[in-house]
C-alpha cells in the first residue's frame, strides 16, 4: 500500500477537481467540493497547510477513490 504524502488542502482540491469535483461553497476554513455527475457526493476539505493522515484518508474513501487513484491524480 503506497504511503500518502503530507499534502495542503489547495493540493487535495486540484487533485479532485481532477476526478470530477468542484468547488460548491466555503465556510470558514474549509472548502465544499460537489461531484459534478450523480450520485453528486459533497466533501468537505480544510483549507490548512497540512492535512491531517486520517483526514485525507477520510476524503479519499468519502470522495469513492482508492489510495493509488488518487495518487495517480496528484501527478
């Protein structure tokens, strides 16, 4: 299983914008991502200069990506 890096909030919103989210709205420090094709699943992203491992991995797993695919949309 390949290790997840220490990334920013900005880094994983780039990433998923990949995979076909987009911004919906922000509330404070955190960003609103909405999946632009059914089923339309929401996640919430915090805007902070490192994310949290289980954090991120609570993102992958809600936004329906394994770890490599979202890897392979870090690139």
């Amino acid at each position: 299983m390949p290790k997840l890096p220490v990334i920013s909030g900005i880094k994983v919103i780039k990433a998923l914008a990949k995979a076909g989210y987009e911004v919906d709205h922000q509330t404070g420090s955190h960003i609103i991502l909405r999946h632009k094709e059914a089923p339309h699943r929401r996640l919430t992203v915090p805007n902070h200069d490192e994310i949290a491992k289980g954090t991120l991995l609570a993102i992958i797993r809600q936004g329906g990506l394994t770890r490599e695919e979202f890897l392979d949309l870090l690139k």
